[in-house]
C-alpha cells in the first residue's frame, strides 16, 4: 500500500490526480515500480501539458481497451511522432464527445499521423465518399445518416487536432481562430453539399426542380463555431414542390448527422414558406422585409445547389442590404435589437453570456454590422461578410479607430477562442463562461485556452482576469461606436448625398442653401483627395458637416473654415478623430464654424478647445477663479518676460475661445461670459505685471517701488465682453528712504512695459491696457503714488471722475496698496449726503454730450447697444448717478457690478421692481448682442447689424432658426430697449 502511495505521488509530477491514473500508465506500458518506462517519458510530459491530463489518459485507457489488437501500433506513434502526439492528446485532453467518437471508431486515429490531418478543399470529396455505395449511387436514410455522422466527426476531429496540438507540444503549428473557423465553415458546407446529394437520391429530384442553399449568419461570414446551427435560406425554381422536399430532407439528414439546420430566417420566418422563388424573395424584400432581415441578409451566401441561381439571389439582396441604412429610424430600430436582445439573457448570466450577454459577441457582430450598413452604401470595401475583415476594413478606412478596430478584434477572437473551447468538451452548444467559484472548471479551461499563470495568479484566475478585461472593453467600445451619434446622422443622408463629388452633389448643395456650390465641391474635393485614412475620414463626415452647416447663417464661410482648420490641424493625430467618434462634436462645430468668423480663427491656434465640444460639462466647467489661478501658476514659471507673455496670452487664447464656444452654444449666461473673460484679463495683467517687476527688480537690483493696479470701467465691473479694453489706474509707493520721483519713474517703466508688450500687435483680439481715466487724462502721468492720487482728487477732482470711480477695483500688484487705494477713494464716490443737485445735474450734461458728440455719424440710435437708446449707457449712467446719490445710505449699491448694483435699487425701494427689471433686460440684452456682434464679425462693434448674414448669425446666436426672419430679432431688440429707455427718461432725467 505504501508502494502504491508513492507511485502514485510520483505519477502526479504530470498533472495527474485521479487515483486511477496508476493502473491506467501501467495498463498502457508507460509506468513502472521505478517510475516511466523507457522511452514513455515524452509521452507522460506531453499528457502533463494537456488541458486536462486525467481526461486524456482516461481517453486513451478506454481507447487501449476497444482496440487491443491496435494499441501496439497507437503507442508507438505516440512515442515517435511528435506532431501526433500533440493532435491526440490535445483532443482527448479537451473533448469527451471526440473521445467518444474515437473509441467507437478504431483506427480513426491514424488520420492526425499525417503531416496535414486536414484538407478543407477535399470535405466535400470525402463526405460523398462515405455515404457513396459500391453501385455508385448514394445511401439513403439511416445509413446514409450513420455514414454522414461518422464523416462529419472524422473531419470535425481532424481541425480540432490541428486547433489544439500546439498546447500540448510547443512549436507545432497554432492556427489562427479565423483559419479554424473557416475550416470549420467549409465542412459545414461539405456536409450541405453532400446532404443535398443523398436528399436528391432520396427525393428522386428531377431537373425540373431546383433549390439554391444560401448561408446566413456564422456560416455565412466564414467564423463557424464547432457547435453551432447552421442557418440558412432555400431558393426555389422549376417545381417547389420538389424543391421543398429537397429542403426538408437535407435538413433532418444533416441535422441527425451534423449539426442543426436553420431556416428560421426566411422570409415571415417559420410560418414562411420553406422555399420561394428567386422573385417571391425579392417581392417579399421589397415590399415587407423588417430592418433585422436585412442586417441578417448583410451574410447572405451561396454555399450549396443550383449555383446560378444562388448567384442570382446573391445579386438581388446586395442592394436592398447596401441602401437598407437609407430606411426611416435605421441605426435607432438597430439599436433597440441589440438591446431586446440583450434582455433575453437571464440576469444572473448576463455577465458571464459570451454570445448575448455585456461585452459578449453580439455587441461586437451589432457594432460591426451597423458600422458596415450606414458607411458600406458608398464604400465597397466594407462589404464583407466576415466580422473580422468588416472590421479591420472600418479600422483601415478610418470609420473607427486604428487602435479600437485592433482592441476589438483581439477580443473578439479571444471571447470566439473561449467559445471553441467550452463547446468542444461535449460537442454541445454553449455560451456560458464558468463561474468564478468554479475553479476546476475555469483551471481546464484556462489551459485549453493556453492561459499560463501570471503574477501569483493561477491559470484559472488568469483566464477570469482576462476574460472580465477583454468583455469590459468590447462593451466600452461598443457603447462608444454602437451609439455613436454621427451614425445617425449619416444615416439621415441619403445615399446619393454621400457621393460628394457628383453633379448630383452640386445640385443638392444648392437645394441645402449653399451660395457657390461649385466653390463648396472644391473644398469637398480638397478634403478628400487621395486615398490616404485622413481622406476616407473626411469621406465619412462631410456628408453630415454639410448638412449641419446647411442649418447656419453662411454654410459657405463656415465650408471654408472647416477646410482651413482641417488643414491647419491636419498632423494633429487626434483631430480627426474626435469628430468622428464624438457626434456632438461635429454637430456643434459646425454652427460655431458658420456664425463666427472669431472661433475659426482662434481654433487654429487653440485646437485643444475642440476636444471640450462634447462634453458640455467640461467646456463649462472650470470656475473664472481655477482658470485664472492656473494661468497665473503658468506665467510665473517662465524664465522672463517675453515667454511670461507668451504663455499667458496662449491660455488666454484657449479661454477665450472655451467660452466663446461656450456661449454660442448657449452654454453659459451673459454674467457667466463677463465674468470669466474679466477674470482671464485680469489672470493675464497679474501675470505680466509681476513679470515686468522682476525684470526691472532684476535690472536695477533693488526695489524702489511697490505698484497697484485698480481697474476700472467694465474691468472694475467684471464687465468685459470679448473685444473690451481693461481701463485701469496705476498706482505706487516709494519704498523706504526712496524718493517720490525715482519711486515713480520706477513705476512707471514697469507699467510702460506691462502697456506695450500686451497691446503688441497679434493675431488674437487686442491686449489693451487703457490709463486715459488717470488724473488729467492722457496728459497726465501714467503712474502716480497713493498721496499724489488722494491731493489731486481732493483739490481738482471732478464728479464725472467720481462716478468713474465706481468702477474702482483692486485688479493686481500689491494688494495692501491696492485696498488703501480703495480705503481712500470710498468717501469720493460714496460722498456723504449723497449727491449734491449741482453734481447731478453736471452728470445729466455731460451724458447728454457723450451721446451727441460719440454717437458716430449715421448710426442708428435704435440698434447702437452702447450708446444708443436703452442701451448700456443709459442703464448704466442711470445706475451709477443713482449710486453717488444712494450709496452712502445703501450699502449693497458700494458694487462695483451693475447687475448687483440694480438688484440693489428694488431692494432699496430707490426704483420700482419693473422698472429695474426692464433695465436689467436691456442690459443683459445689449451685452449679449455686442459680444455676439463680436463673435459673428471677428472684430469689435457696437451696432447691432441691420440686416444680411451678419444680422441672421446674431439672431440665430439668440436662437431663431434659419428659416426665421432676423428682422424680428431687430424688432424685438428695438422693443426691449425701447422700454428701458422710457424707464431712464424716468429716473436718470426726473429723479
């Protein structure tokens, strides 16, 4: 007993753990009292590495046993012959029902002996060679079953041999899973071929009745499962009747012997007719098919029968498959089967269903499929039935990415591998990946897989890792191309649109609303000259730009900068790609493209922006306060000034085109875009103005001087819109011992330096830094310190200086000096008792003579926003007289904000409630309409245009539609402020 407990533990060296194990190596001469017999050694190690070495040595034990007479000869080539001796135990290492099959047919296993146990092109040969009789006809029912069966199996045991034999002896030849699943296919086809042989003997088929086999699904895209049915579709001609008995026959023939043969796809599925005519098919096609046939149909393939007429049902599907992506609610009715499907998987195995379940096969074949219905109308290379070569073609052709076309298809194959794996056990069809608590299961299966333990990780663990990585990533890039809003809209064009370089595309662009048709088909050709990815991209997405730019004020401007940005952005690897992977994108950028002639501009030189399209969240995200503490973090860590400038303006650049694009799209409110483009401004002045102290610091190696800057106007209102200066006062204060005069030319260097190198010119809207409200204006010194500033406002000040003052804030430098400043000027422009009647009615003058003397010639008073009626200096100068009246008294008018400074007045009781709010509209309104101005044109304006494309893309800004007059737009601007104006006459004149 103790000699047969170490024998045993020394046979488990090779994997062995049943405790028959013992009897069955020495039964087969491979083991003896001191371990393996001669020459049994490779044997022994070759079963170690089977999937699962119990099951083969038991398999070849129950060989041995049906087959005495035969196994001398069977062990023998097992110890010679090394490439058979990987083919059978790999077998018998994996599947019982192939074992099975063995045993019940001795010397089967002489076919792996040869150097090729398989020979795709020699199925059929073989199959008609079994069921053949002596007299040359065929055998027929049970027999010819029997026969069929036994072939099938001899044939279906040879590729799995050739699939696994690499497992069990490193360097044997490893198929790929495509060359196993075709070779698979092709003997479904053989087992067709040779059904239908023994149906015509068995029906007596005259030649009056003709029957084509076309393969649907797996077989018909050549990626056949070991088990698996075999669906398919009978085309009929001459007698039906005969033709259906044909159909019928070879169904139960082959599906007693082979496998399952499938009709359910035919026309009205199973309460169809079995067969129908070559015009029954296309009349049914035509008239009542669903979605799903067609997608179903997408495989369609002749495969056994008549030829000609195959030929000619393959002819008659190829453009119903190739234009069903033109029907109503397509890509949504495809949707919604994947996802019908998907609910008819049990809860519990949703996430272990290989085939139907979450990141199973079915999300990639959908995927695929859709991809090739909505693009394949206009593009032949995607027209293929296989899901591997669909999607290597949608990779190559830039439909989807290089790398997810790559992810996608290795998981494939390995969820496809996994498949082989489980239904080759018992020849049964399954789809159910083990539970994780199965851990013998998961262990056999890992192995047969070729999994090899990782990291401390045993293989069954590995192979759980694996497949829970390879099932998340086929779901993620299914939801990101199966959802993918641009298929949609590609659908939506019709399949004549998508022909971008015809007459008939010219004429349509015409009928879409574009001016120059001709010009637009030249930057179409532009954009896809060649037959380069970058050009099969632009292919895919013009069709639907150029409907979205159909929607916009000028579809041929915003054509021109696409191209202009495509061009400029063209080695930008990413570019593309998002417009094609993100629908939203492409939608939005082409209303951006054609209403402002601003963000193209900017979008060449901040490309970054465009990534932030789709997602609404992050292009309104950051708070004013984060943008500008990571501008100022980036300019402070330049090495000097002119780089300091440098980058501070190229993240201005990229905020101001974020928010650009974000109040375009309606994304952000008018106090939202003051705010942040105030922020930015003042982001951009901190940083330059501490970059231009240390470089003065530096040269002078001291400090004479401490600076403040206050802003002032709608820079001290965080008021700013896209093309306002900053109005700003610079203030100093001499250091200890320092003189005023070398304190302030030491100020005044750094603030000279800080105006010119920001107003220098560029591409980017204006970096100016206006002083003129500065004691004595223009003729005054740009940079005072805190005692000049509070004698000359004691001695000359005058109101309107007051009322300037307002606006005063603290921006950048020193903010101790800054907030004294502030300290200082509060009595100025909050004077104790209020307003003195003479002050105001010098304000009243002086606003009546801005607005006749600034007011340029031939404007339109109604349409100007800033100086026009009831536009933001009415609202304004009515707000701020208010103010110096009030605020004293008030404390919520001491803002420099007049929106809060508004909502102060009704608190107050100073202004009715709808009085404010008509001054609020208006101002809200006139903002808006100026930033947007400013957005359209590409340059500061201050009228709101009068009528043409610029007009139309300030009222499509507000939201009217293409189609609406923009005149009513103009009306009802007119009307708001209109009503304000009313309100100002009221409280600005006869308060």
């Amino acid at each position: 007993m103790a000699e047969r407990a170490r024998t045993t533990a020394s046979a488990a060296r090779y994997g062995f753990t049943d405790t028959r194990a013992d009897g069955q190596l020495r039964a087969a001469g491979w083991w003896t009292e001191g371990g393996p017999a001669d020459g049994a050694t490779d044997v022994l190690l070759a079963l170690s590495r089977a999937a699962d070495p119990d099951l083969a040595l038991a398999g070849l034990d129950r060989i041995r046993e049906a087959d005495e007479p035969g196994w001398p000869e069977l062990d023998s080539t097992l110890r010679e012959n090394r490439t058979f001796r990987g083919r059978l135990l790999g077998v018998l290492g994996t599947s019982t029902a192939l074992a099975d099959f063995l045993v019940a047919n001795p010397g089967e296993w002489r076919c792996l002996a040869d150097n090729r146990c398989t020979d795709p092109a020699k199925f059929a040969e073989r199959l008609l060679e079994r069921v053949r009789q002596d007299d040359g006809t065929y055998a027929t029912g049970t027999a010819a079953e029997h026969e069929l069966r036994a072939g099938y199996r001899g044939l279906l045991l040879g590729i799995a041999a050739a699939d696994l034999g690499h497992l069990v002896e490193p360097g044997l030849e490893h198929p790929q899973f495509r060359d196993v699943a075709s070779e698979l296919t092709t003997l479904a086809e053989a087992s067709l071929q040779a059904g239908l042989v023994v149906a015509e003997q068995e029906v007596g088929a005259s030649a009056e009745g003709a029957l084509a086999v076309i393969a649907m699904g797996k077989t018909g895209g050549r990626e056949l499962n070991y088990v698996s049915d075999v669906d398919v579709i009978f085309v009929g001609a001459g007698d039906l009747g005969v033709a259906t008995r044909l159909a019928s026959t070879m169904m139960r023939l082959v599906g007693n012997a082979c496998f399952e043969v499938d009709a359910a796809l035919r026309p009205e599925g199973k309460s169809g007719a079995l067969v129908r005519t070559l015009e029954g098919h296309t009349a049914y096609y035509q008239k009542w098919a669903k979605t799903w046939e067609f997608q179903a149909l997408l495989k369609a393939r002749p495969v056994a029968g008549d030829a000609e007429l195959g030929r000619q049902y393959a002819e008659m599907v190829a453009p119903m498959v190739w234009s069903a992506a033109d029907r109503e609610n397509f890509v949504t009715e495809v949707q919604q089967m994947r996802r019908r499907v998907e609910d008819h998987v049990a809860s519990e195995h949703l996430e272990r269903e290989l085939k139907l379940g979450r990141g199973g096969l079915r999300d990639v074949e959908f995927a695929v499929q859709l991809l090739q219905l909505v693009h394949g109308r206009v593009d032949p290379a995607l027209r293929s039935s296989s899901t591997l070569e669909a999607l290597a073609a949608l990779g190559d052709g830039g439909y989807v990415g290089r790398a997810d076309a790559a992810e996608m298809s290795s998981s494939y194959e390995f969820l496809r591998t996994v498949e082989h794996r489980l239904q080759l056990r018992r020849l049964r069809r399954t789809h159910l990946f083990p539970a994780a608590s199965d851990t013998d299961e998961l262990r056999i299966l890992a192995r047969a897989c070729g999994i090899r333990p990782v990291r401390g990780r045993s293989q069954g663990e590995a192979l759980l890792a694996e497949f829970r990585r390879h099932a998340q990533g086929i779901r993620r890039l299914h939801e990101k191309v199966f959802y993918r809003p641009l298929l949609q809209s590609v659908a939506n064009v019709p399949t004549e649109a998508l022909r971008l370089t015809t007459k008939q595309a010219a004429s349509r662009l015409a009928a879409l609303g574009y001016a120059a048709p001709e010009g637009a088909l030249q930057h179409i050709k532009a954009l896809t000259a060649g037959v380069s990815r970058r050009a099969a991209i632009q292919q895919a997405l013009l069709p639907v730009l150029l409907d979205c730019l159909a929607d916009t004020p000028d579809p041929d401007g915003g054509l021109l900068s696409y191209r202009k940005v495509s061009e400029a952005l063209q080695d930008t690897p990413w570019y593309l790609r998002v417009l094609r992977d993100e629908g939203t994108v492409v939608e939005r950028l082409a209303f951006l493209l054609g209403t402002s002639n601003l963000v193209p501009d900017l979008l060449v030189r901040a490309p970054e922006v465009l990534q932030l399209l789709g997602d609404p969240a992050r292009l309104t995200g950051r708070t004013p306060a984060e943008v500008a503490t990571s501008l100022r973090a980036a300019v402070r860590r330049q090495p000097g000034l002119s780089a300091a400038v440098t980058a501070a303006r190229s993240l201005r650049r990229h905020e101001l085109l974020r928010v650009a694009c974000a109040d375009l799209l309606g994304l952000l409110d008018v106090p939202s875009v003051c705010e942040a483009l105030s922020s930015v401004w003042v982001a951009v002045l901190q940083g330059a103005l501490s970059a231009a102290y240390r470089q003065r610091q530096a040269e002078l190696g001291r400090t004479p001087a401490t600076i403040a800057v206050i802003g002032m106007g709608r820079l001290g209102g965080a008021e700013l819109g896209y093309g306002s200066d900053a109005d700003v006062l610079f203030v100093c204060e001499p250091a200890e011992g320092v003189p005023d005069a070398e304190a302030v030319r030491f100020a005044s260097s750094v603030a000279e330096t800080v105006r010119k190198i920001l107003g220098a010119p560029s591409a980017d809207p204006a970096l100016v830094v206006d002083a003129d409200l500065r004691p004595e204006g223009r003729s005054g010194p740009l940079v005072r310190t805190l005692d000049s500033y509070r004698a000359y406002y004691q001695r000359w000040g005058e109101v309107w200086e007051s009322q300037a003052l307002l606006r005063a804030r603290f921006v950048a430098g020193d903010e101790e000096l800054g907030q004294r400043f502030i300290s200082m000027i509060d009595p100025l422009r909050y004077p104790e008792g209020g307003l003195d009647p003479t002050d105001a009615r010098e304000i009243r003058r002086i606003k009546a003579r801005v607005e006749t003397e600034r007011l340029p010639r031939g404007a339109d008073p109604t349409r100007h926003t800033k100086l026009g009626r009831g536009g933001l200096a009415d609202v304004e100068w009515t707000v701020q007289l208010l103010q110096l009246q009030h605020a004293h008294e008030v404390p919520g008018l001491r803002t420099t904000s007049t929106l809060d400074a508004l909502t102060a007045l009704a608190e107050a009781g100073l202004a009715p409630a709808e009085s404010v709010d008509s001054l609020r509209e208006a101002w809200l309104l006139a903002t808006r309409v100026r930033n947007a101005t400013m957005l359209v044109r590409g340059k500061a304006a201050d009228e709101v245009p009068g009528t043409g494309r610029d007009l139309a893309a300030v009222a499509r800004v507000f939201g009217y539609s293409v189609d609406d007059d923009p005149g009513e737009f103009l009306d009802a601007y007119r009307r708001v402020t209109r009503h304000a104006h009313a309100v100002v006459e009221e409280l600005f004149y006869d308060n």
